[in-house]
C-alpha cells in the first residue's frame, strides 16, 4: 500500500522532563515528590526545560557574584552612571 495512507501507524518518540513547583515554604526534602499540596505538576520538552534549568542556574550565580561584590567590595558604581 502507499505510506501516505491514513491508516498507517505513526510511532513517535519525545524526551520529555516532568517537574513539580512547590511553594517555597512547603518543599520537604524527604518527600520523593517535594510537596503534597498546593504545587502545580508540569510537563515539558527536555530541550526546553534544559535550556530553562541551564538559564536559571546561570542568573542565580550572577546574582550571588553581584551580592558578594556589593556586600565585601568598595565598588558602588553603577552603569547609569554619567562619565
């Protein structure tokens, strides 16, 4: 027959990451699931969540590097700074 038909079965393979977000209060280590109540389950492509994961680790560093620069250096400029 023609491959094109519509009855041709489709198998298709997808990477998907499942994650959990938990108010940040409630997050119990020893809980495998992190949370049992009020949190919203979400499903994503792993590429995208990746690449989320990788973005968000990256500005959570910056963060930390601009607040021990402004908590133990004497280096208060700023860019809207006029030179």
């Amino acid at each position: 027959g023609d491959a094109d038909d519509e009855d041709d079965v489709k198998v298709v393979t997808s990477k998907l990451a499942h994650f959990r977000l938990c108010p940040a209060n409630s997050c119990e280590g020893w809980l495998g699931a992190g949370c049992s109540s009020n949190y919203g389950d979400y499903v994503v492509d792993l590429a995208t969540f990746a690449e989320a994961y990788v973005e968000g680790q990256n500005r959570a560093e910056e963060y930390t590097c601009q607040m021990y620069m402004y908590e133990h250096c004497d280096c208060q400029e700023t860019d809207d700074k006029d030179d």
